[in-house]
C-alpha cells in the first residue's frame, strides 16, 4: 500500500512515522508513506496557501490551488483521496478494514478555519473522528493510518485483530497475565483451565456483557 498525506505541518509526523508497528512496516516495504508540504505545491511567491473568506468571517481559508495542484500531482487511477474534516461520517472500524484493501490513499489535512469549499470536489470520501474539533487534519490522518496500517497482511499477527473490540459490534475480550493473583484480585480459573472451548465460550459471554454494560449502542446493531 501506498499513503500520501497532505499536510501545512509534516514535521508533526515525525515520531509518528518512527515508532513501533508503523515504523516496523515501512521497513518491512508493507506501505509507503509520504508527507507532504502543501506549500510546496502554491503558486503565490511567498508559497501563501490561505487567505480571507469572500463575505466576512473569522480566520484563514485554505485556497484551492495548492490542494488542485498536489492531488493532480499525486493522482493515479487506483488513488482513494479522503477529505478530513468535521463534517465528514464518522470513521469506524469496518471502514478501518475498506481502506485497508486500497492500493493508494491521499489524505487532506484541513487547516486554520476550513478549506475552500471546492476542493470538495477532489474527494472519493470526507471522514471525521468524532463529534468535537482540532486544530488540523494532522492527528486524525496519523488515527486512519494507524488503524488501517495495522490491518495490512503481514503487519501483526491476525488473530490480533479479528478479536479487537468493534469486530462482530463487540467489544475486546478482558486478558490477563502473570502472576495469577495480584493484591488479592485473581485471573478467572477459567483462564487456567486450559480446557480451550469453555475458554472460548467465558470470553464471548465477557464480550456480550461488557459490550451491554458500555456500549449499548453496538448490541443494537447485531
């Protein structure tokens, strides 16, 4: 796989793209990732990339330009290009595993006030990370690759994921380790039963209840 994400701070992404699993599968050739300045692809001679909005308003605008000329740059015939905003639906696991199946992403990183309205049009998608605001696109394109990464044949094991929490409108299994007693508080005996289906069938009854315990919402959609 392939990711080219747009960004006005791409220093933000440095330890992002030198740590742990990430950082394990770029050197494992698994994807690519590229930063990419927005200002490197403006026009204006002073490389501005933002300006006033056309009625009055508070803040700066992304103009068109630069995010025109980058996506048509960048731009192949198997690109997905997603719009980060909070206006888009918001992100999931199941559209987590979509994108994993895509060859090539290029992710959008807003910035200041917002982005002009036409650029818009650029986008086969918009995706928000929940209902509340940040300062840019930043975090939430290093969450969409971080959770797409991670699904990526070859990156972790795939047991590892098939139990995540939300897989099925679940939530994750509780797991234990060493010692078995902690401060008075003891692992399940199931757990060391070794006795593998009855295993099987605590953890499920642990994810139902737990699932309707915290979030009630998901047991709706099974």
């Amino acid at each position: 796989m392939k990711i080219d994400i747009l960004s006005l701070f791409p220093d933000m992404f440095n330890g992002f793209l030198t740590e742990s699993i990430i950082k394990r599968a770029i050197d494992k050739k698994i994807v690519e990732i590229n930063i990419h300045n927005i200002r490197d692809f403006s026009t204006d001679p002073h490389k501005r990339v933002d300006d006033y909005s056309y009625g009055g308003g508070v803040g700066m605008v992304l103009m068109p330009q630069p995010i025109f000329d980058a996506v048509d740059y960048l731009k192949k015939e198997d690109s997905y290009v997603i719009l980060l905003t909070p206006q888009g639906h918001t992100y999931n696991q199941k559209e987590a595993y979509n994108l994993s199946e895509k060859s090539h992403l290029i992710l959008i990183c807003g910035h200041y006030e917002g982005f002009d309205e036409r650029i818009r049009t650029l986008a086969d998608c918009e995706i928000s990370i929940g209902d509340f605001i940040l300062t840019g696109g930043e975090i939430p394109s290093m969450v969409i690759v971080d959770s797409v990464v991670r699904l990526l044949d070859g990156v972790i094991n795939e047991d590892s994921h098939l139990n995540d929490s939300f897989n099925n409108n679940l939530l994750d299994i509780p797991v234990y380790t060493k010692p078995p007693v902690y401060k008075g508080l003891k692992v399940p005996e199931v757990l060391l039963s070794g006795h593998h289906e009855n295993i099987r069938k605590w953890r499920l009854e642990q994810q139902i209840t737990r699932t309707k315990e915290r979030r009630p919402d998901l047991m709706e959609k099974r």
